[in-house]
C-alpha cells in the first residue's frame, strides 16, 4: 500500500499518515460482484487501484466506473491477484475452495469470501461488522454470511443485547435475487411467458416461480430442513457466539419477487421485553431504519428495502405465544446489499477502521 496525508482534524488526530490499498473483484461482472463496485465506489475505503479478474470470456472487457475510471478486465491468476492487498470473491463455492487460500496464504490478500466454502471454519472469521468486527484481526481470509443470516442478524443482534435471547423461529420470503442474475432473469422471463399464456421454465429454481411460491431453497438435509434453513442455524450461532445447541428454526421460501429477502422473526427472551426499549434499541442499532406506524401503513416492504443499505424492521409486538418474554417483527434487507456486497465491502471499511489491514501490510 501506498500512504497519503489525513484530509481532516479527526483523521490528523487518529493518525498523521491514511493508508490506501489495492483492491480486486473476482466474479465483477456478476450480481453481487456489481454491486461490491458500486458498493466501493460509495464508500470511504481508502482504495488506491480497483482490478477487476474474470473468465477468458469477460477478460479484455473493459468496465465503466465514475469513481475509478475505465478498468480493462483482467484473466484471473492467482499471482496477479495476490498483487492485491484487498481481494474480494464473488464466485462459487467451487471456486474459493480451489482459491481463495492460494491468494491469502504466505503473506498474501486479505480474502473476503462471500461463498459458503469456508463459513462453518471454525478457524476462519464469519463476520457481521456491526455484531463481530473485532474478529477480523489478524485475519487474512473471512468468510461473508449467508444473506438470510446477515438480514435477520442485524435486528436480531440489538434485540439480543437488550433482553438476551432464548429461542430464534424465523419464516423467510426469499426473492428470486438470492440465485443471482440468472435467478432474477428467470422469474422476469418466465413471468412474461405465463403473461403471454406460454408454460415457464425452471432451470434455476425446483419449480416454475411466477406467481408461486417454493418452499425449497437448497438441498435438503437428513432432520428434513434444507440446507439453506440449515445455514440461519450454523451461521447465527457462530456470528454471535451462541452455544452450538442454542435452538434457532428457520423455514425458507422463495417468492416470485426480483430483490430483497423478508423475514418474519418471532423470539422468546431470557428478560421480559419491554417494546419501547426494543424499538430503541434497533433504532439505535447501525445499519437498521425501524419503519413500524401501522395506522399509516407503514412497515417493511421490498418494494422500500431494494436498493437500501438499512435494513428496514416493523411490525413489532409482543408474542401470544410466549407473552412477556417475546417478540414478534418483520424485516426485510436487498439481498445483493447487505446480504452481501454491501457486508463484504463493510467488512474491508471495518478492518480499515480497526488497524486489521494495517498490522497486516505496515
């Protein structure tokens, strides 16, 4: 990395000298590598030089970018990458298995992953910043979360620190987003077909999506869940350090909408919930917008969460199931966004802010 001089009070007081660093993007040219560009186009990272690695198909393109110019793609390789201080994987699983600790090891990137290859690592990071920054320290290769996960976890996460949680059951409504462009244009083919009185095709999801609902999304498992309710358990347990039996149940359904996950969440705490410290608290909380006036209509909406870096959560009120020591709330998050490009890029922002980068490139 190169340095540059602090360009305000606040940052000459923490430091006289900023650090910038290379990036790259692995997989730019899709869903989610689009919008981890756009995402570092918006943000404070101190980015000296964005590279961007593709397929001998997209190598040689060039990508247009208001922030960092005219950017040639480049064919991935593995040496080249590692030129990188920052590299970000939006690839599959396949892929960051077969990579990822080639570009991070002896030395090389940090490696911000948003597969599921190494989330359930136990010596490998799976970090929300807002909820377990502090364990990218030292880190050169972290895992990004399972979008359901992310979503739900930054309400969850405030709800936990205010009355301790006891029991997670959480139904998802998942957009077509969460199978990436190819899902997305799917669900928008296939909807104009079924319009036109033609039969959709399902090559992404199990069954046709227009105007349906599928309740599959992933494998699944031997207990019957899926794996991508699975991924909700393993992944909510070890993001905020949970015991490895803390009882957390998901169902997951995909609906025929474009983008943005939604949640409906029900918990029962260890402490009576009190509703105005609750609504405090995730009004307080980063990354969340508490949209909750009933008598105006006014709760969490895909329509309203797309292109959002919030969060948005409504619909609070106490459980009839579990009485005092419950809470019922809807959440809805961008997929692409905080449930992944947007957390990856934040991850970067976090281990900037924490001196994790500069310990590891001084």
């Amino acid at each position: 990395p190169t340095s540059r001089k602090a360009t305000t009070t606040q940052q000459q007081n923490l430091s006289s000298l900023q650090m910038t660093y290379s990036v790259g993007i692995v997989g730019a040219t899709g869903a989610v590598g689009k919008e981890i560009r756009q995402c570092l186009e918006k943000s404070s990272f101190p980015t000296s030089q964005l590279r961007i690695f593709g397929s001998a198909r997209s190598a040689g393109t060039k990508v247009e970018s208001d922030k960092f110019g005219s950017i040639e793609v480049e064919l991935f390789d593995v040496e080249k990458a590692r030129e990188c201080n920052v590299v970000f994987l939006a690839v599959s699983g396949d892929f960051s298995k077969e990579h990822a600790k080639a570009l991070s090891e002896n030395n090389g990137a940090v490696v911000i992953d948003n597969s599921s290859a190494f989330r359930y690592d136990k010596d490998i990071p799976l970090v929300v910043p807002e909820i377990n920054g502090e364990c990218t320290k030292g880190a050169r290769l972290i895992a990004n979360p399972n979008c359901t996960t992310a979503i739900g976890l930054m309400a969850l996460w405030p709800l936990h620190k205010a009355f301790t949680l006891k029991k997670i059951l959480m139904s998802t409504y998942q957009a077509a987003s969460g199978a990436g462009q190819p899902g997305m244009d799917e669900l928008t083919n296939g909807t104009k077909d079924k319009l036109e009185g033609k039969t959709p095709k399902n090559e992404i999801f199990a069954h046709p999506l227009p105007f349906n609902v599928i309740p599959q999304i992933d494998v699944f498992q031997e207990n019957g869940y899926t794996k991508e309710e699975m991924k909700v358990t393993w992944e909510s347990r070890k993001i905020c350090g949970l015991d490895d039996d803390f009882p957390i149940s998901c169902s997951a359904v995909r609906i025929p909408t474009i983008r943005a996950h939604s949640e409906t969440i029900v918990v029962e705490t260890e402490n009576p919930v009190d509703l105005a410290v609750a609504r405090k608290a995730l009004e307080d909380a980063p990354g969340v917008v508490v949209k909750d006036v009933p008598e105006k209509l006014e709760y969490p909406m895909p329509l309203t969460a797309t292109g959002s870096y919030d969060v948005e959560v409504g619909r609070l009120r106490k459980s009839l199931v579990f009485g005092d020591n419950g809470l019922e709330f809807f959440v809805c998050g961008d997929q692409l966004l905080r449930g992944a490009a947007l957390n990856a890029v934040l991850v970067a922002e976090e281990m900037d802010n924490n001196g994790a980068l500069a310990e590891l490139f001084p």
